[in-house]
C-alpha cells in the first residue's frame, strides 16, 4: 500500500509518496507562490490558485501511478490566513482523492519535529527546528510537559513582500526588514518564554527551502542531491556570507550560482535574513539542515 504526503506551502508545493513501510517512491516539489499577495489582499489569488492546482493534478498521476490508496494534503501559513482557504483546500482535495487538513501552528510544529529529528544522531543538547517557510516561521522544541512552540508571521515571502523589497537590498529596507524581524521573535519569547531556556544550549535543526538552498549553494550543487545535503551542518558565518554575497544582486543574477532554485531567487536574502536573526538570539553557532520535515511527520501520522 503506497501513501502519499502533499504540502501546500506558501511558497511550495510539494509530494512524498512512500510504501508503507516508510521508505521514499517518489519526491517532488515545485515553486507555486501561492502566498503571493495573501498578505496585503487577504486572499489567495486566482493565478496562485490555479498553478497550485496545475501541479495537484500532475501529483495526482503519480499517485495513481504508485497505486497510492491513503493520503493527506497539507495546508499552511498562506491558507491559514487567507479568507478563501478553505475553499482552496476543498479543491485540492477533490483534485487528489485524499483528504485535507489545514494546519493550526501547533500541528504544523508537531509534524515538522517529528519529520526533522528522525534518524538524527543523539546529543546531550535540545533539538530545536526552525522552519522558515513562505508566510511564517515556526521554532519548536521539547518543554518540560511535552513540545513547545511558535509560529512566526517571518516566511521569506512575507518579509520580501513587507520590507526587503524583490531587488538589490538597500541599507534602509535591510533596517525595515530586520525591524519586523526582530519584532516578531521578541513576541515569540513573550508568548511563549519556554523558548529562552533554548538559549545557548540547544542544537539547532533547519527544515525547508531556504536552509535546503543554502545547503546546496555552499555546497556548489547545480542539481538537488538528497544525500549530499541531508544532515550538513552550516555555521552561523556562512548564512551570513551567503546573505550578503545575494543581497548585493539583482533576483536574476542570483540564478547564476550553482544551487539556487529557480522560484527563490528573490526570496532567498529574506529568509536568510530570518535565520541569522533567529540564530544570534538562541546563541546557535551552527545549524543542521535535514531534508526529512513535515511531509515524512504526515506519512508518520499516516501509519498510525
């Protein structure tokens, strides 16, 4: 029996198809910008819904060609906030099959968790994921009675959207974009002052584009390479070499590097921007990229 995992993130779609055992049949992703505009208009547009929708229907043709028989679709930040998400979601899953859910926060951080920390090698630290997605980002780690977490309005799409600008970076939007910055992870450690004992201690995990990018730019891979990337662990010094190198260039001539995805070229800096802020306040000196995140917490909840 063949199960199937399909995010519809903010800035991504995305598939996992597995057997049900757990192990990758099939994996895809696609730049879909479907937050594109959500948070100025409040809704998903009509042409970010219908490229998202384009791309459901070629996932649903792998599905069938797995014979995949259960399956959940996944909505996040963009369909969270948006006035017409659920009627975006019911769509989806009339394209797919399979049943769907909008994720509050809290599931998303539970499922991103538990995909991220599978099959990471043991340490006396506290393992907390930063997730940096299009609309939000999420910080999630163990509490003394069970996880906690935060979910952040600092996706990559919002903060370029907001403040930083889809060009070269100037010095005043790099101070509007790390003053909404750092306004939001003020808020985080308010609301939830569990994540100040992470402080200087933890191990710090990065799921998503924007760390999965780095991991391939500094790594000069042309092409995506599961292997080469899952588990590389990239210090604080290059996030911030990597930022500054891009943020000097205009969105297409970052395309020009070997690793960077077409579709993130203007959103890149953003979110790396997000995680060097969010890396300097937990006092992380480096950061463990894993390629196994929210898709692999759904087959695991798919197997129950």
């Amino acid at each position: 029996m063949a199960l199937a995992a399909i995010d519809c993130g903010s800035n991504s779609t995305r598939l996992l198809v597995t057997d049900d055992a757990g192990v990758a049949l099939h994996r895809d992703m696609r730049i879909t910008r479907l937050s594109a505009g959500v948070d100025a208009q409040g809704h998903l547009g009509p042409d970010a819904i219908e490229r998202s929708y384009a791309v459901l229907r070629e996932y649903r043709a792998v599905m069938d060609a797995h014979g995949v028989t259960n399956g959940l679709v996944v909505a996040t930040s963009a369909v969270r906030d948006a006035a017409n998400g659920a009627a975006f979601l019911a769509g989806a899953e009339e394209i797919l099959g399979v049943r769907g859910r909008i994720l509050l926060g809290i599931e998303e951080a539970h499922l991103t968790f538990a995909g991220a920390t599978a099959g990471l090698e043991p340490d006396s630290r506290p393992t907390v994921v930063v997730d940096i997605g299009g609309g939000s980002t999420e910080l999630v780690g163990p509490g003394p009675g069970g996880l906690v977490s935060h979910s952040m309005q600092l996706g990559c799409v919002r903060v370029t959207e907001r403040a930083l600008g889809s060009s070269a970076v100037t010095p005043e939007r790099l101070a509007a974009a790390d003053t909404m910055i750092d306004a939001e992870i003020e808020r985080a450690f308010e609301e939830v002052p569990a994540l100040a004992d992470f402080r200087g201690r933890s191990r710090l995990v990065g799921v998503a584009g924007t760390v999965a990018t780095l991991a391939h730019l500094d790594m000069g891979l042309a092409d995506y390479h599961r292997e080469a990337v899952h588990h590389l662990v990239l210090p604080r010094e290059t996030v911030g070499f990597w930022r500054i190198r891009l943020q000097r260039l205009e969105p297409a001539d970052r395309l020009n590097f070997a690793g960077m995805t077409p579709g993130r070229e203007d959103v890149l800096v953003a979110g790396l921007r997000v995680l060097e802020r969010v890396m300097s306040v937990l006092g992380a000196d480096d950061i463990t990229h894993s390629e196994s995140d929210i898709l692999e917490g759904v087959i695991g909840w798919l197997q129950r």
